[in-house]
C-alpha cells in the first residue's frame, strides 16, 4: 500500500513538472513567434541623424590618425585595373566608429562597410540626439527594417590620404530603402563641413546658381581613371574641359555648392572602371534630393540593395540634361566600337 500511495505521488508529481514545462516552453515559443511577427521599424530622420553622427565621429579617426602619421598602410590587392587597393589604420578605425555606432543602435539593420573588423566596439552608442537642422525638415517616417540597406565609407580617396591630399577625404553613409538611395552624407574630416540630404525632405547642401549646359566641365578620377579622357573627348569634343580629382564623395561634392572650401565647379561627374556601392550612394542621395541624377553609363537607376558591386560606370549631373548626356555618351560607344 506505501509504496502503491509513493507510486502515486511520483506520478502526480511528475504530471505537474511536465505541465509546468510545457506551459513555460509554449509561452517562450509564442512570445518569440509574436515578436518575429511584430514588423521592426525604423525612423528615417532618426537614421539621418544617427548617419550624420557616425560620418563625424570616423572623421575624427581619419583625421587623428593622419595627424599622427600612424598610417601603417598596406594592399588589400589590385583593383581590375592593377591599380593597388590601399588600407590604412585611418580606414580601419573609422570603420569600427562608424559601423558599430550603428550596429549598435539598430542591431537589425543591414549594415554594408567597406571595411570588416569582428572585434565589436561596445563603447560606440548613440544619445538619440536629433541636431536642430535636422529637427527643421519636420517629423519623423517609419519605414520596415528589413527595406534599409545602410552604405558605409569610412575613408573615401584613401590613396589620396596616403599622398596627404586632405581636401578629397571624405567619410560616407547611405540609407537605401528598397534599394532607391534616401539618405545621403557626405563629411569631409578636415574641414569638418557635413552635406546632407533626406529625397523629398530637404538637405543643408544646394546645387549652384548656374551649370554649364553648352559645353560642360568634367570631374573624373585622378588615380582609377582608365580611358575616361578619351572617351570624354569623343563623346564631348576635343576641347572639353576635364578637371581629375580624388574621392567619389568630393567628385559629388564639386557639383554642388559646398560652403566649407574651392571647388572645381564641375558639371558633371563620368567614371567608366568598375565602382562600389558605398563610393557612390551617398551622392547618389544627396544628387536626387536636389533634383539631379546619377545613372550608369546605359542610364539605368543604380539599385543599392544586393551586391556591393557597379559595373556599369558613373553619369551623375544636376541642372543639366541628363538624357542629351546619356545620349552622347551611347553614341560615343558606336563610335569606339566600330574604330575596334
Ligand atoms: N576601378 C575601381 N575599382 C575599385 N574601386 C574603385 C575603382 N575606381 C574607383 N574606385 C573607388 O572609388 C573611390 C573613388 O575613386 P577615385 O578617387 O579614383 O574617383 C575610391 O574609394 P576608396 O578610397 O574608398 O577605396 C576608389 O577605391
Ligand atoms: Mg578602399
Ligand atoms: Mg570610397
Ligand atoms: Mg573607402
């Protein structure tokens, strides 16, 4: 009979840790499905924001650690072109500034650096400050999380830092939403000037008062240039003027009206080798949201989700006719196909 009532016991007791369990077990699994189900958002002002913090504090790094002369550059290989794909401790550092700052804030998002570190930067956090320009441009819009891709550039013309020619470094970041370029900032360490711009929004940069439209100035690539000169003359005659220059952030920077130093006043911006995503994305943004353009070469809209990859080359103009350019520029192709 005791051990028949200890049986009972075992088996009551038993019953009641196996409820238990499963009530705890099927909690746990509806809270997590409730929480996979819940959409994550993030603000786009906030994100601008964040962005512009994020520009300034890798800026910081870039330029410490020129100042100290600390560079110690190396290759991170060749470009298709030959050219050497230099790396410094000035792209290293602001990239963990940078790219853990956001990481850290909105760990959700996707986060796209030119640089890769794994050692996380637990000290890079964000006071949710919204500086009072931005506060101008009115509320705040959510968009799904899971739309964002973010575009880093921790140390834009990195060989031209290497040769101390300061004025074309620039720090970027981009804000894609379903790939269409939002958010662009472009932040150039030495001068610490910030140009901003959120498309349909506003922005702290303008274009000029005036573009060359009959005959317009080139900017191109002083060290991955290619033939871009001669395909520039072809398209646009012998005598046109072609300005080279570092930087993708800079080469933007100079079809703009930026407050913080000289610039070439550019018309438009040509690149044919092969470029990344982070390098042109935020002037992608900051062109649309004053009404310009960046397209490849074919005039196709650049796609800033997938791959880091544009192989398509480089149009970017504003206050110019975009489509006269394009055109110029396929028949300039004939042309060098049919010399071939
Ligand atoms: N052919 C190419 N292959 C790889 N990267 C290229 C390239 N042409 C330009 N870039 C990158 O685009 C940015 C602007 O180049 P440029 O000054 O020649 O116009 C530079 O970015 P980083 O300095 O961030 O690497 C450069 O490395
Ligand atoms: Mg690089
Ligand atoms: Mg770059
Ligand atoms: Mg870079």
């Amino acid at each position: 009979m005791a051990t028949m009532g200890i049986r009972l016991r075992v088996a009551v007791f038993g019953l009641l840790m196996v409820g238990i369990i499963y009530y705890l077990y099927t909690g746990v699994i509806s809270r997590r499905i409730a929480t996979l189900r819940q959409r994550r958002t993030v603000d786009l002002r906030e994100l601008l924001a964040l962005s512009v913090e994020a520009a300034v504090r890798g800026g910081r790094e870039v330029k410490r650690i020129r100042e100290d002369n600390v560079l110690e550059e190396q290759s991170k290989g060749k470009t298709k072109e030959g050219a050497s794909e230099k790396l410094t401790l000035g792209d290293m550092n602001s990239h963990k500034k940078m790219y853990y700052l956001i990481k850290n804030t909105f760990p959700y998002l996707q986060v796209n650096s030119e640089e890769h570190d794994n050692t996380r930067e637990e000290t890079a956090v964000w006071d949710h400050l919204i500086p009072a320009d931005i506060q101008q441009i009115g509320d705040g819009k959510e968009v799904p999380a899971e739309d964002v891709t973010v575009w880093i550039d921790p140390l834009d013309a990195t060989q031209e830092y290497t040769e101390n020619l300061l004025k074309y470094v620039t720090t970027m970041v981009c804000v894609a939403v379903n790939g269409v370029p939002v958010i662009g900032v472009i932040h150039k360490p030495f001068t610490e000037y910030t140009a901003w711009a959120i498309v349909g929004w506003g922005s702290n940069v303008k274009a000029r008062a005036s573009y060359s439209e009959k005959s317009p100035q080139f900017i191109v690539s002083r060290s991955h240039a290619g033939k871009v000169n001669g395909f520039i003359q072809t398209a646009f005659g012998n005598n046109t003027v072609v300005h080279a220059a570092g930087g993708a952030g800079y080469k933007v920077l100079a079809l703009l009206d930026p407050t913080d130093e000289k610039y070439e006043k550019a018309d438009v911006y040509f690149h044919i080798t092969y470029i990344k995503k982070w390098d042109i994305c935020a002037g992608n943004a900051i062109l649309k949201a004053l009404g310009g353009h960046m397209t490849t070469l074919k005039g196709e809209e650049i796609d800033y989700s997938g791959s880091e990859a544009n192989n398509g080359g480089v149009l970017a103009s504003i206050s110019v006719d975009h489509q006269s350019l394009l055109a110029k520029v396929r028949s300039a192709e004939k042309q060098l196909a049919e010399i071939k």
